[in-house]
C-alpha cells in the first residue's frame, strides 16, 4: 500500500513579507524533491469549523477569521503574519492533517505525510504564535479519538522548537501521550523535562545547543523509544520540523538527513509493533530551503518503505 501524500495548491497562498523565514517556497522546494517518489498523492480538503473546534474555541476561530487582510499582510504577532489566502491555506492545513487520520485508520493508506503550510505546533488555546494558527497536529489526534474511537494516541515532535502548542491542546488529555525533542535554550523557552502534563503524559526531551545526531539518538533510545512501547498507541502523530539540520539559520543543532531518516524509521518500526504501522506525519519548521528539500525526502523515503 503506497504512502499518502496530503497537499494543496492553496497552501502556496499563505505569503510572508520578503525575508520572513516560513515562506511559499518551503512547500514549493518540499514537493519539487518529492516529485519522483511513488506517493498516493491526495488533495488536502479543507477542515470543517468543528475538526478546529476539538481543540480551539470559537472566539480563536473567529479572530483568525477577522484579522486575515484584503490585500497585503498583517502581523497578528511578533513573527506570524497572514496574507488574504492565509485562512484558506490553514484550513488546508488541518484538513489535510484529519483526512490523513481518516485514510491511515481506514485501511486506505499505512502512513501519510501532510506537506501544508502554515505549519501549526506552536498555536495555543487562544493564541496564534511562532508562525501558526491553529493545532494541526493536536487537532488531528483529537479527531481520532473522539471521532474514530482509538483509546491512545502518541504525537512525536522532532522540530527544533518546543511545541508548545501541542503541548498546551493536549495537556490535559489523558489518551494523548505528546513526546517533543528540542533545542534548549531557545524560543519559544518551554520545554523543560519537568513539563509533564496533567496526567504524565508530556514528555520532553531538552538537547544543548551545538549537539548533534548522536547525542539524539541516545536519548531517543533511551527516553523515547521505551515511553512509546510502554504507551502502545493506537496512531503515532509526527510533528515533522526539519530545523534541527545544521544548515538551518534558526538554531543550533547539527542533524543531517540521515538522523531524520533514522528516527522515522524507527519511529515506523514502533507503530508496526503496537498499531499496524500507523502513523501519521505533519510538517512543521524547516528553514534551510535545500536541507529542508533533502531531509523531508529523506523523511518519506523511510514512510514509503515501511508501508512497502
């Protein structure tokens, strides 16, 4: 059964002023290195007010709604912006994330990976923040708890950054186990391995600045691998940022694209032990646009082998 890939075209009308770091071409460049693979490629629908409900309440939604401009930018706050297709674009990008729920635990697809923007790990309850607007990850565990039934779900971030957003969507939620690996120090500053959720099921996994893959798979061996045997998902969620790359100008980890293929593979060795392979994978960060192209290939390469 092939791989999934979720994407749309509106996703390219989500545009950042000059310069901003989470820019158009970051998809264009993700789906240009994916364009040979052999990939069940499927249009992103958009979400339904409710999918964003699950998580968000609908003063959030209607904020979102009334801040997208007419014409040009806004800045709704200290790095996010929106541009006319931006509302568009985000429901895309949690539409894609629910469909590739629906497809995976259908038996329509083993596994999925959602190339969408903007991306959504950062988004809080009622905030809008590091480049996001709404939990798509978050939203897309909730969607197949509480709409397809599954008793535990396990979301995975190796994006540079903490995702304090998932975090913050999923921190009272017992059947969500949220797993997140991140540079620290570095914004947005939580993360810290005593953020452990309402019911112990957050764990974090600080890494020093200037570390590299080695030191990652190390504690993803020791710390990430057995919390996830232990919890036996019924879906395992990937939270996908590939700004830990020593050639992004965001941070200050130096992974290359064989770390990223080595946790997904073994992210996928996991899920085929304890849920028939499932797993789901959203992008987030990535701002080196070649290392970006590189390690995402490299990424859906390893889903593509596992669905094989």
């Amino acid at each position: 059964m092939k791989t999934a890939l979720i994407t749309h075209a509106d996703c390219l009308d989500h545009v950042t002023p000059a310069g901003h770091p989470e820019q158009v071409a970051r998809l264009d460049h993700i789906l240009h290195a994916l364009a040979d693979l052999d990939l069940n490629r499927v249009s992103a629908p958009l979400a339904a007010d409710d999918d964003v409900l699950r998580c968000h309440p609908q003063r959030h939604l209607d904020a979102i709604r009334d801040a997208c401009p007419d014409a040009g930018t806004v800045q709704i706050d200290g790095d996010t912006h929106m541009s006319p297709g931006s509302v568009q674009a985000a429901f895309r990008a949690v539409g894609g994330a629910v469909r590739a729920v629906d497809m995976v635990i259908t038996g329509q697809a083993t596994n999925a990976f959602v190339a969408a923007r903007p991306p959504g790990h950062h988004a809080e309850t009622e905030t809008p923040m590091g480049f996001c607007l709404f939990g798509n990850v978050a939203i897309a565990a909730k969607h197949a708890l509480d709409y397809h039934g599954l008793d535990r779900v396990a979301v995975v971030d190796f994006d540079v950054h903490h995702g304090n957003g998932t975090q913050d969507l999923l921190w009272d939620e017992p059947r969500a186990l949220t797993i997140t690996s991140q540079q620290m120090p570095l914004w947005p500053g939580t993360g810290r391995a005593d953020e452990t959720g309402a019911h112990d099921n957050v764990l974090n996994v600080p890494l020093p600045p200037d570390s590299d893959g080695m030191l990652m798979r190390q504690k993803y061996t020791d710390l990430v691998f057995p919390r996830l045997l232990a919890f036996r998902p019924n879906l395992i969620l990937i939270s996908a940022g590939f700004d830990a790359h020593a050639d992004d100008p965001l941070a200050q980890l130096n992974w290359d694209e064989d770390d990223f293929a080595w946790i997904t593979e073994n992210l996928c060795q996991i899920a085929a032990q304890v849920c028939d392979g499932r797993v789901v994978s959203v992008l987030e960060g990535g701002y080196d646009l070649a290392a970006l192209a590189r390690s995402a290939k490299a990424h859906v390469q390893k889903l593509i082998e596992a669905a094989e």
